[in-house]
C-alpha cells in the first residue's frame, strides 16, 4: 500500500480528477494549500504599496492505493497537471504501513477499496 501526495494548480484540479477516473481511481482527499517553490511568487501593487506574494494557492490531493495502481495514479495526476511551466506541482510516494476502515474493521488491501 501507498501514500501518493501530490501538489497542483488549483485550475487543473479537474483535469487531474478526470484522468484518475478514467484510471479507476476514485477516493481521494483534496485540501487547498499555500506554498513556493521555483516560481517564488509575484509583486503586486495594493493601494500605492508593493507587495511580495511569495505564497501561491496549491492544492493537495492524497490519494491511498495498492500497489498496483501505484503506477496508474502517478500517471494520471502528471497527465491531467502538466502544463510545461514552473509550478505545475510535486507528486511524493510513501509506504502506507497499515490502513483500517473504520465502518467495517476491514484492514489493510482490503480496507483501501
């Protein structure tokens, strides 16, 4: 089992959503989110003061899969997210050592769905 956490553009949050579901994917968190990286903001004017806007609106999706959508989600998230540019996102991958649905005790493989 897996952890993918990955951080896009707000606007192509549909498009990640449509590429997972074309990939059988279809439970995911999803929570907005601030953050900088290589863009490192921008500069803008408000009433006569500069301001630097180094904190951009990203969203975060985490997805928990088995094994062997590991690969297909992966794929769907930089399908639908790219776009070429500087801050299209980060995707990270971590071992998930136990899940457990709370309704049914299921646990493990099972328990993910």
């Amino acid at each position: 089992m897996k952890l993918i956490i990955a951080y896009i553009q707000p606007e192509r949050l549909n498009a990640v959503k449509r590429e997972l579901y074309d990939r059988e994917v279809y439970k995911m968190s999803v929570t907005n989110a601030l953050g900088c990286g290589q863009q490192k903001g921008y500069h803008e004017s408000y009433r006569g003061a500069d301001l630097e806007v180094n904190l951009l609106k990203k969203v975060r999706l985490e997805i928990a899969v088995n094994e062997a959508f590991v690969d297909a989600t992966v794929d769907g998230i930089c399908k639908g997210a790219k776009t070429g540019n500087i801050g299209d996102g980060k995707i990270f991958i971590l071992d998930l050592p136990e899940c457990l649905r709370i309704r049914t005790g299921e646990r493990g493989n099972e328990a993910i769905g």
